[in-house]
C-alpha cells in the first residue's frame, strides 16, 4: 500500500503533464503518482512516462470511467485528485493531504471559489452553474462545501473504497460531495489559487455536470 497516491486523469495532456508530475514529485516526494491516460491522441504517455509517473490506460471515454479504475486498482493511505492541465496548485497538496493522515479528515475539498475562479475561469456559466449545485447542496445537506464541482481533492482509504462511481463523466465531483455528505463523513476545505487552462485547450473531454 502506497503511503499517498497522486491520481491524475488525462486526455491529450502533452503541454502541461510533465509540470504537473514534476511539480507533485517536488510537493510530495514520498507519494506515488499515477497518470491514467483515456485516449490521448498525442505524447501524453509518452511524457509522463519519461517524468517519472506510472503510467496505466482507461478505454472507455469519460473521467468518471478513469476515476472509478484508479479508486479500485490503487491502494493508499491517502490520495490525491488533480487534472493533467496545471490548473491546480501542487503547493496546497501538503495541506490537503495533511488533513487526512493528521485530521481524519475522509474528503478535502481544494476550494477555488474563494480566491481566484472567477477571474481566472474564462468559460461564460461555469461559475454560475457552481455557485448553483453548491447552494443547493448546501441547502439540502445543510452543510459547508465551498466548491462542488473542483477537480483538486484529497481522500482517505474509507472514502475510495466506499464510493460507488456512477457517473461517466465531469458530473463525478457532484457524485463525490453527496456522497461524503450523505454517508456523514468528515468533509474539510482548503482554499487553493485556481489557474485557466491553456487557450490551447478549453474543449477537453467530453462531459455535462447532469441533473440534480
């Protein structure tokens, strides 16, 4: 068992996937990270095997698809969610990652809605569609979450190993917050500086957030 595993879905990542490693290698130099590729159709694999990840493939389309892979094949104390496209911090993984092996903590939640989202996103609706499903959440949970749909998060064991997958796509992190919600487990949130992606590439995969 791994003492922290960096989980890092990607699809036609070649022009940020080696930072991304190299910079969780320099943050967290005792995890292991794991690059799943979903297809790329560039050097993606080929990169990141070369900055020192481990590299394993997921066939079928969709990040839900990879994340429920990755959650069933590696076994770690704690984990480590973060996209291949350098729009998250690797400097708040210490935090993170210090609220589940020191605070129990079984969900970390890097919150970009508290600092830089809305003027860094460039995608018209993202934002509102967030601040929406999270007032929502919130109102029927009666809870805390600052972020529902951030790709940056950290896991306990409990949490990868109870979570059930349903979703294909980018509608998993909703999936992910009601579930931690509705199971009762010990959610934190740690605010994190959001970067846009590359103008290279605001279409990515395929998804929808889907309907509550």
């Amino acid at each position: 068992m791994d003492k922290i595993a960096v989980l890092i879905p990607c699809y036609n990542e070649e022009k940020t996937i080696k930072k991304v490693i190299e910079d969780f290698k320099r943050e967290l130099p005792e995890a292991t990270i794991y690059v799943y590729d979903n297809n790329s159709k560039d050097k993606t694999v080929e990169i990141a095997k070369e900055a020192g990840a481990i590299v394993k493939f997921e066939t079928r389309q969709g990040k839900g698809n990879v994340i429920r892979t990755m959650f069933r094949e590696i076994d770690a104390r704690a984990y480590i969610m973060v996209d291949g496209d350098d729009t998250y911090p690797a400097e708040n993984a210490r935090e993170m990652i210090d609220c589940v092996l020191q605070e129990n903590a079984d969900m970390v939640i890097g919150d970009r809605l508290s600092s830089t989202y809305f003027t860094e996103n460039k995608r018209r609706f993202h934002g509102f569609g967030n601040v929406l499903t999270r007032v929502l959440i919130n109102t029927i949970y009666k809870s805390d979450i600052r972020d529902v749909m951030t790709g940056y998060r950290a896991f306990s064991y409990k949490f990868v190993k109870t979570f059930p997958v349903m979703s294909k796509g980018f509608e998993l992190e909703n999936e992910m917050t009601i579930h931690a919600l509705d199971k009762n487990m010990k959610i934190k949130n740690v605010i994190i500086e959001y970067r846009d992606r590359p103008e290279r590439e605001r279409i990515k995969i395929k998804y929808d957030f889907g309907w509550f």
